[in-house]
C-alpha cells in the first residue's frame, strides 16, 4: 500500500507548517490542524528524512512541552 502525499491530511498540514519555517507544539497542531498526535506525525516526517528538532519547555505551571521545528541549515 503506497502512502498518498495529499495536501488536506493532517501530516501533510504539519509538514507545510515546519516547512514554513515555524514551530509547531501540540496545542498549536491540535487548534490549527486537528492534529491530537503530533508526536506521531513528527515521527513519520523523521522517517521521510526531514530534519526536525525537539526543544523541550515548560509552560507556567511546570508542564514540559516539546516544540518542534525543522533543522535549520545555517552553520551556527
């Protein structure tokens, strides 16, 4: 079964997004995009070869969050 590239699913979505040169967290995937598991997603574009990178963070309360975002290519 081949996995069809389409523009209106969800990891397609992320992938446009990361894409774009933003960010992306769980409760940004969820209110933008639907999306209830970007970890998941992430996963899957990692395994296509995109570069992404994982900062954990914390919100007010102490919960820690991964934010996500394509590799950047500059040499730092």
């Amino acid at each position: 079964m081949t996995k069809i590239k389409d523009a209106n699913t969800k990891i397609a979505k992320v992938r446009a997004h990361l894409l774009s040169g933003r960010s992306l967290t769980q409760l940004e995937a969820l209110g933008l995009y639907g999306a209830f598991r970007l970890a998941a997603r992430v996963h899957e574009l990692k395994a296509e070869g995109m570069k992404i990178d994982t900062l954990m963070k914390e919100d007010p309360n102490g919960n820690p969050y991964a934010e996500y975002r394509l590799r950047s290519a500059k040499v730092r």
